[in-house]
C-alpha cells in the first residue's frame, strides 16, 4: 500500500498539529478534523486507511464517530486516544470494534507500532467494496458536465500548472480546488487559501509574501507569506478579480519567477508552489474594461475550469438533496426519512441564483423545521413557488412571470445578506465571506437593499 491516508481527529489543535506534523515526516498523507461531525463529512467525501479519533470531544465524540464508522465504513481501522484516567473508556471503545488505543501523552514511538499494525490488518482483510458517492471529489453530481468538471480535475491534478476555476458563487469552487491538490503528488503538503475579497488593500503584499520585523508600524516580527506557508503544496487565491491592480504586476512576478521579496527584506525567496485561482466573474471582461492585468490572466488561465450552475443541471437536485438530508439529519439530530416527489418537483422549479450554497440552505432549514419524517413541500417555506406558481401572490397579477422573479429573488437576496449581517453581528469582512462574495461587492448590495445602518453593518470593522 502506497501513501496510505490517515484522517487525525481532535478538539485540540495542538494535538492534530503534533500528530499531522509527525505522520507526514513518516510519509503518510493525513488530513485533520476537529469533531466528529466535521470527521464524517470527510470520511463520506473521499476513502481513508485509518482514522485516529480523540474519545472526548464536543457535539459528536470519538465513541459515536466509531460506531458511525462500523456501521458506514467497516474496513477502516479505528484507534482511540484517551487521557490517562480514562482509560476504561477507551476498553469500552474496544469493545465496541476498535483497533487500538493510545494514552496522552503518547509516546511517538507507540504511536508509529499501534498505525503500523492496524495499516498491516487493513492490508491483510483486504479493502471492502466502498459504496460508490453520487459524484467525485466530495462534489455531488452525475450530469455530463459535472462527469467534464471530474475529467478535468482527474487529468490536470498531477500538473504544477496554473489552474483557474470559474463559476458563480455557490457552485463548489473551493471544493474542486481541494479536489485538485488532494489528487496530486502535493496531497500531503498544505493546501493554503487567500480569500483575495477578505483582505485589506494596504495588507495585500504582506499577506502574500510576507514582511520582516520593523518592516512597518506594528510589524514586531518577521512573518511569513502565504506563498512561503504554501511551499511544495498549493495555494488558493479565490476572489481573484478582487485582487487590487498595483498588486497584480507583483502576482505576476511571483508566478512566473517563483520567488519574492519579503516586505522590508532584500533576500529573494524560492518556492514550489502550485497556484489555483477562482473568479465567479467574467475576467476577460475585467481584462476589457481595464481592472484585470491581460498577462495575468493569461498567466492564470493555463488550464480553465468552469463549474456549470445547478440551473444548467437541474438533474442533479435529487442527488442533492438525499446528500443534504443525510448531513443535516446527522448534523441537527432530526430523522427526515424520506422527501415526497412534489418536494423535489418544487425544487426543480426554482432557478437558484444561488447555486449549491443555496441548495444547501433550503435543506438545512427544511430539515430543522419538518414537522414529519417526510420532506414536504410546504416545509420549503415558498422557495420554488415564484416559478412554478407565480399566479399565487397577488403581485403576479400586475407583473409578468420574470419581473415576478427579479422582484422575489432580490427579496430572498435581500434577507439572505440581513441574515449574514445579524450571524456575524453586523461584521461586513465575515458576512461576504459566509455569502462567498467579495467585501466590495456586499457592501455595493447592502446600499441598494438600504442596509448600511452604521449603527450595525460594520464599516468599521476591519
């Protein structure tokens, strides 16, 4: 078995850091998850050949992770770690189909035999058939252009070339940036993201390549940039079209010499790294219109990637769905059991501006508030309706079907953004980022909605 992948899971993140850090040194790919909840959304994304599971943890812990994992995943093998006064739990554990266990805090030695034999017991039962996911990638999807989404992912993965994913917001392109770095020979190197719309102007050549101490006011001590914490993995550069112009003739440099300045230092810094960039606006059209460097961009678009929207594969709702239903059930304690055929024919009515992301939030909520152990359509709560029945409010009497739609959609546009404001408590920088939009282009939606209350939008928020 080459390369086998191990999944570390525990609350404490200098626990995941220590054990990552250490498995990698022994050439084993490892990724980390900090509860169980988080643990089995990777475990139903992509195989693994074992899991290490801390037994204490918030929401769902190591024993509920391990009988999840014997009922789902039954080859995976399964160690324990358990403070030293509990050990009887992790007895318990064994009980209940374990490997092994090991006590904090471990020996690395220890640690390294308990992987080792329960690497080499997988081996000798052999791997049990997985049940095919409906789609690739931990992306959802069996339409012909999803099938051309994992082609590509497939055959461009073991590339350094540069890499841009385009797509409306919602459609997954973090996840097939993931996809692509998990599928290469830099799987167990990091996997580094830089949300371009996140950041300050004036901290944007810090952020990339770091700065030395005294460098600037505040800066008390060297610190590196995400190109330097990327070296040998990926970096993800999403929002790129918001990367501010002076910036992208220095992007430019760094790609295509491989190597920078820190801010304030004179010693040029050589990396490996493979950039992935993620627009959801037209770049040839920035290009057009002056914003966006056309060598940049060429540079960016060595091999193009477009993620259709879920309105060009309506096909896939179903899939969608039955994938949302599983989570949300697992993750809100609620036993939907089934969906009615009516729910899933209102859901393929609606033409979801919103894509997945949005998807995904109807689900959350029908399944929160379901009255029964079936999916009705009433427990959509209207989305769908504007299409597939817009006679059923009075406006659709003065309006026609698709002023109809422009209106209710910017109403649903309109709450979706005052419920990111009211989650974040009014932060505009952490609202866009849960919206998947740039900061720039929340706060140009929350005048035309008439949301700019200074009192709680956040302007002054960093």
């Amino acid at each position: 078995m080459s390369r086998p992948r191990i999944l570390i899971v525990d609350d404490e993140p200098s626990i995941r850091r220590v054990l990552a850090a250490h498995l990698r040194r022994d050439g084993y790919q490892v990724d980390d998850a900090e509860h169980g909840g988080q643990a089995i959304e990777r475990l139903e994304a992509q195989p693994y050949h074992l899991l290490v599971t801390d037994l204490q943890m918030p929401e769902i812990g190591g024993l509920e992770l391990l009988a999840w994992c014997r009922a789902e995943l039954p080859e995976i093998p399964v160690i324990i770690i358990t403070a030293f006064g509990t050990v009887h739990s992790a007895v318990e554990a064994l009980k209940l189909g374990a490997h092994d266990y090991i006590t904090k805090p471990f020996d690395l030695t220890e640690l390294r035999n308990v992987i080792g034999k329960a690497l080499a017991h997988r081996v000798r039962v052999g791997d049990k058939p997985r049940r095919e996911p409906d789609g690739r990638f931990a992306l959802v999807g069996r339409t012909e252009s999803m099938q051309y989404v994992y082609d590509l992912i497939e055959r461009v993965a073991a590339s350094p070339s540069t890499v841009l994913i385009q797509g409306e917001s919602g459609t997954g392109k973090e996840l097939v940036a993931r996809a692509l770095h998990d599928q290469s020979p830099r799987s167990a190197k990091p996997f580094i993201q830089v949300n371009c719309g996140a950041i300050p102007a004036n901290l944007f050549e810090s952020e990339l390549f770091g700065h030395e101490r005294g460098a600037f006011t505040g800066a008390v001590s060297a610190k590196p940039g995400r190109f330097e914490l990327a070296d040998n993995g990926t970096l993800f550069l999403d929002e790129i079209s918001e990367l501010p112009k002076e910036m992208q003739v220095k992007l430019l440099r760094a790609l295509q010499e491989l190597s920078f300045e820190r801010v304030g230092g004179l010693r040029t810094i050589h990396v490996d790294v493979r950039v992935v960039a993620a627009t959801n606006v037209d770049l040839q059209a920035e290009v057009a219109a002056g914003r966006f460097r056309e060598d940049l961009f060429y540079r960016l678009n060595v091999v193009p990637i477009t993620i259709p929207p879920l309105r060009e594969r309506l096909s896939d709702i179903p899939l969608l769905v039955q994938h949302f239903l599983a989570k949300y059930n697992r993750r809100l304690g609620r036993s939907v059991a089934s969906v009615d055929p009516g729910t899933i024919e209102q859901l393929a009515t609606w033409h979801w501006p919103g894509n997945v992301r949005e998807l995904e939030n109807v689900m959350e909520r029908a399944v929160l508030l379901a009255d029964g152990p079936t999916l009705e359509p009433r427990d959509l709560h209207g989305v769908g309706k504007a299409v597939a029945n817009p006679e059923g409010s009075p406006e659709a009497d003065q309006l026609d079907l698709k002023e109809y739609v422009r209106l209710h959609t910017a109403r649903l546009e309109r709450s979706r953004i005052q419920r990111a404001l009211d989650r974040e408590h009014g932060n505009v920088t952490q609202a866009a980022r849960r919206l998947g939009i740039s900061r720039k282009g929340l706060q140009t939606k929350m005048k035309a909605y008439g949301l700019r209350d200074p009192e709680r939008s956040g302007e002054a928020s960093p």
